[in-house]
C-alpha cells in the first residue's frame, strides 16, 4: 500500500512562521567586565567555562597557586605584589563569583533555545475483548506539535539573560576589587604591627640601658634605692607592651594569609614593606574624575539597559504563541476504509483578557527605578568619596606634622635630657618624662601612618584607581 503525502501548503505555512517571525538569536560576544585600573596587572580567579573537572576540593598547601619567581619553601619574605597575587588566585570568595559568572552565562545559553517538539500518538476503536488481535483494525494517530516564539522572543529572552551575566560580571568585579582592598589592608596591618614591635623591643632596650645606669648610680651611692625600683617599673611596662605587640603582630599574619584562605601562616616568615613617605594627595576635583570606574556606577548602566530589555520581552509577550501540528492518522479497517491522511492544524491563544498588560506596565515602572538607583547610587558614592578624602588630608596633614616637627622635637628633647642627666643637670622623672614623650609620639606616627595609608586604600577603592596615576 503506497501512500501520498502533498506537504506544499503545509512546508509553506511552516516556513513562513519561522523565517518571518522569529526572532534573530543574540550574537552579543560573552566577554567580563574590563578589569579596573587598581590591581589589573594581577591575573584574578577565572573559573573554567567547560566547568570544574573534579570534585572541588580545598587547596593543599603544595597546591596553592603562587606569583611566578616565588619559591614555596616557607621562610619568604612577603611582598605586597606577592600577597595580592597569592589572595587573587586563592580567595575562595572571589572565586564563588566566577563561578556565578559561568552560571549566568549557562543560563543565557539556555533561555535562547526554542522550545522543544511535543509528540503524541493516540489509538482508537480497540476492542476490550482481544486488544493485542485487534490492533490492526483501530485506529491510529501520530501527530508533532510545535510552538513557534514570534517576535523575536528566543533572542529578546537571551538579551536579557545576557544583561544579567553583564551584572553578575561587574559583582565579579567588585570582589576583585575588595579581594585587592582587604589583602592591602590587611598588608599595611601587619606592616603596622611589625613597626610597633620594632618601637617596643627599642622601648625594652631602652628602659634596660636606664635601668643599668641607675643601677650603677645606686651602687655607687650617688642617687638614692628607691631611684632604680622607679627605674624598674617602665622596664616591666615595656616588656608587657613588647608581649603585646608579639600577639597583635600573630593576628594581624593570620588575618593576611586569612585572604588567600589559609588559617596559617607557614608560607612566608616576614614582610618586605615600611612605611615611606608620606605622598601628596592630588586634588578633589581630579579623584571625583575618577569615579566613573566604580564597578557600582558601571553596574548601574547595566541594570538600566537589562530594566530595557525585560520591557522588551513583556511587549512581545502581550502576543500569543501559535502551535502548528502535522501528524498522520490511519483509519481501521473496521470502519470499512483503510485509509491514512496527512493531519494539520494550528492553535492560537486568543488574547482577550490577558494581554500581559500588569507586567508591561511593571518593566516600565522597574526601568524607571533602575533610573533613580543610578542617581541615588551617584550620590552615595560621590559623599562617601567626599568624606573618605577629606580623612585621607587629615591623616596626611598628621603624619607631615609629626614627621617634621613633633618627632624631632621630642627626639632632640629626649637625647639632651638623657645626656644632662648622665652630667648630674637632670634627676630620673625627668628622663622618664622625656621617655614618655618619646615613645609617645613615635606609638603616635605609626598610627598616623597606619591611618593615612588605610585612608589611601579606601579612596582607591571608591574610584578603582591608584592614587598615583592620578597626579
């Protein structure tokens, strides 16, 4: 039995729905975010697209990437360079981002595809007596149902899934940037640590050297006991202060290697970085400049032209998708005519009631609202800008002030009183005084100096720029 299919005005149909009325796939290339200036010459976590070839597990410690140049035995000295690259590689929480970042672009993948094909066959006319014997008598249908996405609904949902990959990017981002901010501050942490131990162990040696020479004046019989009982009190404080400057220094090396996520601190014995000089701070007007870099502004300019792209595919969701059918269908010898016919239909929803009005009207108000988060977030970040610089002058002006005029005056203070009263001009409370004073001003620096460069790191941050490029 041959039988003849005329397909010509069912093909015609067909091909007309999909050429004329789908809409183009997008083709808008997967790329991140531009990396910001700050940190962009340190390659960042960049998760596979092809996905993690094992189960995920936690570094070891002969597994932890590390810059090129530096050897793994422990016993390095640590660099500032060397700590961003180690946190960028290894920081488990910008890692997550990536990886979010490969999640949305699978997503945008996804929703790009046309729906799937629904098959469907049917028998009728079987007898409940012997149905296997009379099956060849029923009737039989196979028929394909597809749904056809008109305008451009395919490519308007990957343009919005791909606007939501562009924002996940630019959180990526924004974790590298932090990753890039708490690795420094925690750095010059330490490096503040490591100066106050420093100060301490000279406070001790200091205290020891006042202590044996009123030792040796007791002795002599030229100043009375009760002088080097005085002399030993600020020699135990000190020594309590040195002890405490040993722990602070152990918390602030965990607290470093904590950003490449280990818990110890085997990978390096000491840090190579003092605190230098103090550096201008360019202008106002010249930072403010800078503020377009910030991964919030960026991001918001993203979250607008997503705000557009769901207006978009609510307006093309307000028409009905059709579904075409072509089947077969034999009809059963019982019937007295063995035959089978070509089936074809189409469905259409009428849109009467539901003409996605309520989300039409919800883009537009959504669109409008990503307007206002864009200048509420300029607003936001161009005050905590304002505020961050006007800390990082004030911790400048400190640092500049006591570099050039209140550390020489106690040191020079210091070294006469100390002199006359090795010469018998000046009696002990004096020298304690000027001790005090000292080391007073000395504790005072280093938290300036601690204060002005962690004010340098926050006013980065805010614009994603070194400072210096900006001079």
């Amino acid at each position: 039995m041959y039988v003849r299919f005329r397909l010509s005005s069912v093909a015609a149909l067909f091909l007309t729905g999909a050429l004329l009325f789908v809409g183009c796939r997008s083709t808008r290339p997967g790329t991140p975010p531009e990396p910001r200036p700050l940190g962009d010459t340190l390659a960042a976590y960049d998760a596979p697209r092809d996905g993690p070839k094992t189960q995920p597990t936690r570094p070891r410690h002969s597994e932890l990437r590390r810059p090129e140049g530096w050897d793994t035995a422990p016993g390095d000295t640590l660099t500032l360079q060397e700590s961003l690259a180690l946190a960028l590689a290894n920081n488990a929480h910008l890692q997550s981002f990536s990886w979010e970042v490969r999640a949305r672009e699978a997503q945008a993948l996804q929703t790009g595809l046309w729906p799937n094909p629904t098959i469907t066959g049917e028998t009728e006319d079987l007898s409940t007596e012997g149905p296997v014997d009379d099956f060849v008598d029923s009737e039989q249908m196979v028929q394909v149902s597809q749904p056809i996405e008109l305008w451009g609904r395919p490519g308007k949902r990957r343009d919005m899934a791909e606007q939501e990959r562009d924002l996940a990017g630019w959180d990526y981002e924004a974790a590298r940037l932090d990753v890039v901010t708490q690795t420094t501050e925690a750095f010059v942490g330490l490096v503040t640590a490591e100066e106050r131990v420093q100060l301490a162990r000279q406070l001790v040696r200091l205290s020891e050297e006042v202590f044996e020479t009123v030792s040796r004046q007791v002795e002599t019989g030229e100043v009375s006991p009760v002088e080097k009982e005085r002399a030993r009190v600020p020699l135990s404080q000190a020594r309590i202060r040195l002890r405490r400057a040993e722990e602070a220094r152990k918390a602030a090396r965990k607290t470093l290697s904590g950003q490449w996520g280990r818990s110890d601190t085997t990978a390096f014995t000491e840090v190579d970085g003092t605190f230098g000089a103090v550096e201008p701070v360019p202008p106002l007007r010249s930072v403010k400049s800078a503020l377009d870099r910030n991964p919030a502004l960026a991001r918001q300019e993203d979250e607008i032209e997503r705000a557009r792209a769901v207006l978009g595919l609510e307006k093309s969701d307000r028409f009905p998708v059709p579904s075409l059918t072509v089947g077969w269908q034999r009809f059963g010898g019982r019937t007295g005519s063995d035959r089978t016919a070509l089936k074809a239909g189409m469905a259409l929803p009428l849109p009467i009631y539901d003409r996605n009005q309520g989300a039409v009207q919800r883009a537009r108000y959504r669109l409008e609202q990503a307007r206002r988060q864009r200048e509420a977030a300029r607003v936001r970040l161009d005050t905590t800008l304002s505020s961050a610089y006007r800390s990082l002058v004030s911790a400048q002006n400190e640092a500049q002030t006591i570099a050039e005029e209140t550390l020489p005056a106690a040191r020079s203070a210091f070294t006469s009183v100390r002199e006359g009263y090795r010469q018998g001009k000046f009696d002990y409370l004096e020298v304690l005084d000027a001790q005090r004073t000292l080391f007073g001003v000395r504790r005072q620096q280093i938290q300036a100096l601690s204060r002005y460069y962690r004010a340098r790191i926050r006013v980065e941050r805010l614009i994603a720029t070194p400072l210096e490029s900006l001079q």
